[in-house]
C-alpha cells in the first residue's frame, strides 16, 4: 500500500465500512428493542387474556356453588333426603364437577356421588371445610391429585348459614382437565408453552414431568433446577435458562379468583426470528454499499492520485539530475486546483535548474582553468621563497653565533671585574677587621689584667671570710651540745612526773589533784623530749651544711688560686700576641685594596669595548630576525596560496563533476 491512490481507496473503503457497521448496528439494537418490546407486549396480552379467561371460568363455577349453597339454605339442611337429590341433580348438570357434598357441624355428611365416609371421618376438620367458615365466604383449595379419576381436581367451598348461623359447608369438586387442556393448547408464538402454578407457588400444569404434580407431593417452583424460576414470581417478564437449556423469557399474568399464575416461556430466537430478514438485508445493504464505495474510491483515487504520481516521478526525474524537457507532463498545467499551482511551480523550478546548471557549467571550466594556473604560480612562488629562507637562515645564524660569543666574554669580563671588586672589598673588609682585631686584642688585655687584680682580690677577701665561718661552726657545736642537756632534762622531769603520779595514786581521793598536774607535767615533758629530738636532728643537718659549705669553700679558693688566676694571665698574653698579628694584617690588606683599585679599572676599560661589539651584534641579529620572520610570514602565505589554489582546484572538479550529472 505504498501509492496514494491505494491509500485513497482504502481509506475510503474503511470510512465507508465503519460507517455503515455503526449504522447497522445501532439501527439492528433500535430495531432489537422495537420487536422485542412488541413482542413483550404481545405475549403479555396474551397471558392475561388466558389468565382472564380462566378466571372466568374459576369464577363461573364459584357463581355455581354459590347458587346451589343459596338453593340448600332455602330447602334445609336438616331436609337431608331433599338436599341430597337436589346435589345428585347438579352433579348431573355440571359436566366439570366430579361430586358435590355438604359438611354439616354435627359432623354428618351429604355427597352426591355416594361416597360413604368411612369410620370417625369428621368433616369439620377438613381444609376446605374449615376454610370456609373461617372465610364466611367462597374459597378456592389447593388443587390436588383425586386418586380415584387420577387428575387434578380442586374444591370450590362455601358456608351454609341457617337464621345467620354457620349450619355446614357444601363443597364442590371441579375437574381441572379444562383448564389443564386450555393451556397446553395455548401458543402464544411458535415453540411457546404455558404453564399454571397455584398460590402456593406449586406447579400444576407444565410440560416437563419434572415439574409435574405427583402422587404424594407437588413441585414447588423455589425447589426445582436449584431455584433458578423463583424470579417468574416476583417479575411478569424475565429471561432465563429453561429445563431444556435454551434462553427463554417467562412472562405470568395473575388469576384474581385463586391468586394462581398462569404463565407461558418464549424462546428468544422466536421473538429475534423477525429480525434475521433485517440483519440479512443489512448484510446485503453493507456489501452493496461497500463495492460501490470501492469503485467510487477507486475512480477518486485514480482522479486524485495519478497527478500526484506524476509530480512524483517528475520529482523523482529531477532527483536523478534528468533536467531534460518531457511534455507528457503538460496536462498538469491544465489542472485549476493545487496540483496545477504545483505543476506549474515544478515547471518554473525545472526551467530555473536547467539555467542554473549551465550556467555552473560554463563557470565551473573557468574556474578549473584559472585555478589550474595560480597553483603552478604559488608552487614557483613556493620555491624561490624557500631559498630565500634558507640564505637568511643562514645569515642569522651567523650573527646569533657572534652574538654569542660577545656575550660570554662580556659575561667572563663582568665575572671577572665581579671578583675584582669582590677582592678589593675582602681587602677592606680585612684592613676593617684587622683595626677591629687590634682594637679587641687591647681591650682583652686590659680586661685580663683588670680581671686578674679583682680575682686575686676576691680571692684574699673570700679566705678571711671562710676562716671566719670555720670558726662560727664551733657555735653551732655549742647548740648541739645545750640540746643533748635539754633532752636529758626532759627526760629526768617525765620520770619525776612518772613517780608523782603513782605517789598520788598511792594516796586515792586527796592525791587526784596532784596527779593531773603530775600527767600534764609528764605531757609536757614528753613535748619538750619530742621538740629536743627535732632540734637535735636540725642542729645536725646545720652542722653537717656548715661543714660542706667550708669545705666547698676551700675548694673554690684553692681552683682560683691555682687555676683561674694562671689562665688570665694566659689570655693577657695572648691578647698582646693578637695585637701584633693585627697590625701586620691591616698593612697587608692596604696593599691588596690599592692593587685592585688599578685591576678594576682596566676591567671596566675592556668591559665597555665588549658591551658595544655586543649590542652591534645584537641589533644586526634583531634585523636578521625581523628579515627572516617576514620571509617565513611570506612563505606562510604562499603556502596557503598554494593549499587554497590546490582546494580551488579540486572543489573546481568535484563541482565539475557534480554539473556533468545533470542531463539537460
């Protein structure tokens, strides 16, 4: 599906489909809930037309019961040969009633049919009969399944009332095969069947023996196929699954006389088959319409596509450099829609691209000629510069060489005044420290011979003192001594204080007294005991200081006296020693500083010469410089020149090339 006329009829096509499905389909669902509401509403009518004509049959045979119980009143129940050939009479009369017989509340019974009840049968508790006197009216029983015609029948009741008082109860027995055979004939459409279920919500008639009534039990419609048709009864139309599997919808309609429900089930495709002509008719609408919709897209598609494959191939043409004239494509001008504005635009772009090409063409051989010339020129331009190059080259070379060599002698020459300059500044130095040395060589002796007198001074001074504290330690001794009678005195008092107190024990009550003062007295001499022994031990390390502290001094004043004293007079000597080499140092140092004051000068000379031979040679290398950096800028465009030339030439060709593509 690549050309745009496929896509036109496709397009149109899948339009055309979808519209007519949508269509279809919301038509098909209008027309879906259209039938099935009529149909609904059909069926519907119809059940309640069975339901009503049922009804009128129930009602129809309760008018009867209640004529012959007005009958009974009027003869007399008591009149029981009477009542009874009155009941044989309507029994004949009624071809549904299968026997008529009268309860009365002395338990007694009347039937028309001849049944004799059997032993203790007490009518009064039968349903129908206690019904209807509770009801004071006519009721309708279950029905039930009589054992004797082996079909259902159901009772039609009533009270019998003499002067206002309930006497009994006459009971008719209706046959329902009637009603049984009214609605297995009924069809309300094709493939429909009805059934009736009681108040009791049990099914008396339906098709099914499943669902049928038996012998002992009826089926309840909340019991059969797991309760799935208990909504029949709480709706009067509701689709469901039916006994034989197929969707069905139910619709029931109530009998007023007996509340009973007479209902019929519909297949679902009964009530669509009116439908199939449509959904057929549709089918054969779509695929109509679809085939004309494709021959109606195809001739479109044809109409509006072949122009734009023909714009396509010409722009394809032109894509390929074909730019030669082909009228078949002239039609299109004709076109007074967007296809002819765009034929005539590509009509106007070939004519402009044919211009422009030869026009390229014409200019793109000028192009390569010239370009052809200016690289030849630039590679000849190209190698005379490049000899020029190397010539002055080679001059700066030569230059930068000399150069070189005026800057290492200036440099050795500088190095050397460096020295120079240096030595005669050392010789000052030196002529300065050896004043210096002189100076410091005097001070020394005089300081030495000053330190000798006050040493030997001190040292005199020192002796007599030190004699003085050798004797002062014998004071000390003195001290020790008075300590050692004190501590023996103390000693004595705490004996004298020891015996006292035993004394003043000795004498009890009047010797209290003197003993405490004989305890304090003996506290106090064993304080004073305590404090000799303290001051005993200081006396000693007194002493025992005094001693070293002379013997120290001893020793100093030996090492003055015979070591300090002898090396001050070792430094005064030397310091004259200092003096005398000082003064032949300085002199010396003069004559080298007047030496190098003549060397430096002639250094200085030379120095000059160097420095101007160097700076000719530098200017004449920065001109060289200058000349060589414009050759090789020169050089630098020239190459370029020659690249550009190079470029110009073969950009010349490939446009050459490009241009011989199109065909014109």
């Amino acid at each position: 599906m690549k050309s745009i006329k496929s896509k036109i009829v496709v397009l149109a096509s899948l339009i055309c489909i979808f519209s007519l499905l949508v269509s279809s389909a919301v038509t098909y669902y209008i027309s879906y809930r259209v039938v099935t509401s009529q149909a609904k509403d059909r069926i519907l009518v119809s059940s309640d037309k069975y339901a009503e004509a049922i009804d009128k049959w129930f009602d129809g045979e309760g008018k009867i019961v209640n004529e012959i119980g007005d009958s009974v009143e009027n003869i007399g129940i008591a009149q029981k040969s009477s009542v009874l050939s009155y009941l044989q009479e309507k029994l004949k009369d009624n071809k549904f009633a299968t026997d008529i017989y009268i309860g009365a509340a002395d338990k007694s019974n009347i039937d028309a049919g001849g049944w004799i009840p059997p032993a203790g049968y007490d009518c009064t508790q039968r349903d129908w009969y206690k019904k209807a006197v509770e009801k004071k009216g006519i009721i309708y029983s279950s029905p039930y399944l009589d054992m004797d015609i082996k079909k259902m029948v159901i009772t039609i009741a009533r009270p019998i009332f003499q002067n206002g008082n309930i006497v009994g109860a006459l009971a008719c027995d209706i046959n329902l095969e009637t009603i049984t055979n009214i609605i297995q004939k009924a069809k309300v459409i094709n493939n429909s069947y009805g059934f009736l279920i009681d108040n009791d919500n049990n099914f008396i008639i339906h098709p099914s023996k499943d669902f049928q009534p038996k012998e002992k039990k009826l089926e309840n419609v909340n019991n059969v196929m797991n309760g799935q048709f208990k909504n029949i009864l709480s709706s009067n139309f509701v689709k469901l699954k039916d006994y034989d599997g197929g969707e069905k919808y139910f619709v029931t309609s109530k009998i007023p006389s007996t509340s009973w429900t007479v209902g019929f089930s519909v297949p679902v495709s009964e009530l669509t088959k009116s439908l199939q002509s449509l959904v057929k008719s549709f089918i054969i609408i779509i695929a109509l319409c679809i085939i004309a919709a494709f021959m109606v897209s195809v001739y479109f598609g044809k109409k509006i596509g072949n122009p734009i494959l023909s714009l396509s191939k010409m722009a394809d043409k032109i894509s390929k450099f074909d730019l030669t004239y082909d009228d078949k494509y002239n039609y299109l001008l004709n076109y007074k829609d967007e296809i002819g504005k765009l034929s005539n635009s590509f009509n106007i772009m070939h004519k402009e691209l044919v211009q422009l090409v030869k026009e390229i063409l014409g200019d793109s051989d000028d192009i390569n000629k010239s370009s052809t010339e200016l690289t030849k020129l630039a590679e000849q331009l190209s190698l005379k510069s490049e000899a020029t190059n190397s010539a002055v080259k080679n001059i700066v070379d030569s230059i930068q060489e000399t150069s070189a060599v005026s800057e290492e002698i200036s440099a050795s020459i500088e190095e050397i005044g460096g020295n120079v300059n240096q030595l005669s500044e050392r010789a000052v130095e030196g002529s300065s420290s050896a004043e210096q040395i002189q100076n410091t060589a005097v001070n020394i002796r005089n300081k030495t011979g000053e330190s000798i007198e006050k040493t030997r001074k001190i040292y005199e001074e020192k002796r007599e003192k030190m004699l003085k504290v050798i004797e002062d330690i014998k004071v000390v001794e003195n001290i020790k001594v008075m300590a050692d009678t004190i501590a023996s005195i103390a000693e004595n008092t705490e004996l004298l204080a020891l015996n006292a107190a035993i004394e003043a024990a000795r004498a009890g009550e009047k010797g209290k007294g003197f003993e405490v003062v004989a305890g304090e007295v003996r506290r106090l001499a064993e304080q004073s005991s305590q404090a000799v022994v303290a001051i005993q031990g200081t006396i000693s390390r007194v002493y025992e200081a005094f001693k070293s502290c002379s013997g120290n001094g001893n020793d100093i004043l030996d090492f003055i006296h015979e070591n300090v004293d002898p090396q001050l007079e070792a430094f005064r000597n030397t310091g004259d020693k200092y003096y005398k080499d000082a003064e032949f140092l300085n002199k010396m140092s003069y004559d080298v500083a007047s030496m190098s004051e003549e060397l430096n000068a002639t250094v200085s000379q030379m120095n000059d010469v160097v420095q101007n031979m160097a700076q000719n040679a530098f200017k004449a290398s920065e001109n060289a410089e200058t000349i060589r950096g414009n050759i090789d800028e020169t050089s630098a465009h020239i190459e370029k020149i020659v690249s550009t030339a190079e470029r110009e030439e073969e950009l010349a060709e490939k446009l050459n090339s490009i241009v011989k593509k199109f065909k014109i």
